[in-house]
C-alpha cells in the first residue's frame, strides 16, 4: 500500500462521527443569536464506519475503518478493505503520526513536524479531533475574523502559517464546512457536513466528505474521502488501544 493510500486514509479519519443502531437526525429547533460553537465532550469512544477514497488517478479503495478514542490523548485505528482482512493499523498522538502498513510493509513513524515537512500538510491532534466532530479549529482571540452571514457564523483563523476558514451552523453550533489551507500553497483540506445527530444529548456529524490536496517534490496529489459510520458509543470506561509499533 503506497504512502498516497497511508496519508488517504489518516485523512479520512478526520471526518465524521456517525451513528449508533439508527441514526436520529438533529433538528435544531432555536436559531444561535450569539457566537457559542459546541465542542464534543467525551471521556472515551469507539466506533465503525464504511470508507471509500477516491484517488486523483480514478482508482477507489472501499474498506471499513474501526477508531477508537480518548479525549485530547491519542486516535487509534484500524483499516480492512474487506473479508476480515486488516491492511492499516496506527495511532495519532499529540506528538506522533505510527502506521503499520500490514500488506505492503511501508510503515510510518513520524513525528507531526517531519510529516508536515514531507507531504506539505499540517496536522495534529487536535486538528483530527476537530474534524471528527466538527468542532472550531481554535478558540476565538481578537485577531480572528468573525461575521454572522444569514444564518450561519464564518470564522477566519491564522494560526502557524495555516489559514483556517469555519462555517458554523446557527442551528447547533457545529462547523458545516471548514477549509485549511498552508500560507506557503503546500496543501488544503476541505469539508464539508451535511447532517447532524444527537448522541448523549450532543450533537455530532451523520456524514462528511472531505477533499485533501498536497505537493510532494515529485508532484502534486488530490483525492477525496467518504466515510458512513455504522455504529458509535461514547465511554467513560477506559479503553484498551492494541498497538505496538
């Protein structure tokens, strides 16, 4: 599996939080007149979903993914392209990106700066975080631009060369669409969220797609991602993340 695949589907983590046995969609039913975006709050979770990445060159990978969380700690995951068989496994730590590649045997071990440094896009934990559930990229300071545009707040955020662009749903205070872009035109990922679902009397993302671009001193790359989450639960039993790298 090539490092193209591997960055596809770290990527692609960061784009949802579905559903349990049935998915009750959200329904706001008050208007936000202030700026008060929700944040998840959650000891633990885990979850499954069905992911599809679209490549540049046409080619399509179908698998299921597996997470497994803890708050502001560390994304475990797990990647089968199907009949039991797992092809990725890795975690995403505030200081560590580690992928077993368990087909192909091109693993990574890198810190988020070397990452940045070799496919041209910033990340984090955080910044996983804040996709997954749809939340603000970065508290809002004096500096940010923030204007209210119908219905819907947009947030405008710099922060270490990243441009950061948030559109906020006045109905439930969840990012409807985000962009994040390098200063330096080394990469962007864009998404979007199209429903939203109450779980433990929060609200969280039914679906997502999420568009990745990024250059590599060989050339430029851009793929999409699409995830369908079959089954979530919130925890605040401890769970147990088996990895060895």
């Amino acid at each position: 599996m090539n490092k193209l695949l591997h960055l596809g589907c770290l990527l692609g983590l960061a784009l949802l939080l579905g559903c349990a046995k049935k998915t009750l969609i959200y329904e706001g039913n008050s208007i936000m007149e202030d700026f008060t975006p929700r944040k998840a709050s959650y000891e633990y979770l885990q979850g499954k979903a069905k992911i599809v990445l679209e490549e540049d060159s046409g080619k399509i990978t179908r698998g299921t993914l597996q997470l497994r969380a803890k708050n502001d700690s560390i994304l475990w995951f797990s990647l089968s392209p199907g009949l039991g068989l797992e092809a990725l496994r890795g975690i995403i730590t505030a200081s560590k990106i580690q992928i077993q590649d368990r087909i192909g045997g091109n693993d990574i071990n890198l810190s988020h700066e070397d990452f940045e440094r070799l496919y041209g896009v910033n990340v984090s934990l955080d910044l996983f975080q804040n996709l997954l559930w749809a939340n603000i990229p970065y508290p809002v300071i004096y500096e940010d631009r923030l204007l209210r545009v119908g219905r819907r707040f947009e947030l405008t955020q710099v922060r270490d060369k990243i441009r950061y662009f948030s559109k906020i749903d006045t109905k439930h205070g969840k990012v409807v669409e985000f962009s994040s872009t390098s200063l330096s035109n080394l990469g962007t990922i864009l998404g979007s969220f199209e429903k939203f679902q109450e779980v433990n009397s929060q609200v969280f993302p039914v679906g997502a797609l999420y568009k990745v671009a990024f250059v590599t001193p060989e050339k430029s790359h851009y793929f999409r991602v699409y995830l369908d989450w079959t089954s979530f639960e919130l925890q605040e039993a401890s769970l147990v993340f088996p990895f060895r790298f």
